[in-house]
C-alpha cells in the first residue's frame, strides 16, 4: 500500500521552461529504476511551474529516493534551472486508488 509520498514543486527561470520539462521527463528512467519508488509523476502546472509527485510504501523508501539519483541531478541544475529552490515537501497519503 502507499502510505507516504513526496510533493516537489519546482519554477524555471524564464527562458528555462523547455529545458527543466526535457529534464523532468529524462528522469523517469531513473524512477523507474528505484525499486522502492511505487509511483512517480512528474506535471505541468503553468507555463514555468512545474511538480513532482511520489509515492511509497514506507519512510525507508522515501528516504532513499530523496537521497539517490533524481533528487541529486536536480539539485545540481537548481542554480542554472530554476527561479528558486525547489519546496519538497513530505506527505502522508490518506487515501488511495
């Protein structure tokens, strides 16, 4: 079951948009490679917002996927990518389908 999750919201710098949706779709690979990550989106919420939404069984899960490869490639772009610092923020799911 998906008991936790993470909300990350990110906003490109202007003239960046392109480029922070090219690396956002390049990172599904990476989620799909994480064996503890259940679900894993990343959307558009306006023309230079974007977020990222994950899901997991456990702590330990969520854990390990804020410190492994997504989390780490995006912080290493933030200064070139984004207007500021992305907020992630940790969730607990209340309900699922």
């Amino acid at each position: 079951m998906k008991n936790v999750g993470i909300l990350a919201i990110v906003e490109a710098k202007s003239g960046k948009e392109s480029a922070v949706s090219d690396f956002l779709k390049s990172a599904l690979a990476l989620a799909q490679s994480e064996t503890l990550t259940l679900t894993w989106y990343a959307f558009q919420i306006n023309h230079n917002t974007f977020g990222i939404f994950d899901s997991f069984e456990t702590d330990e899960g969520r854990d390990a996927h804020l410190g492994g490869p997504i989390a780490a490639a995006l912080m290493a772009n933030a200064d070139a990518l984004l207007s500021k610092a992305p907020s992630i923020q940790k969730v607990d799911l209340l309900a699922v389908k």
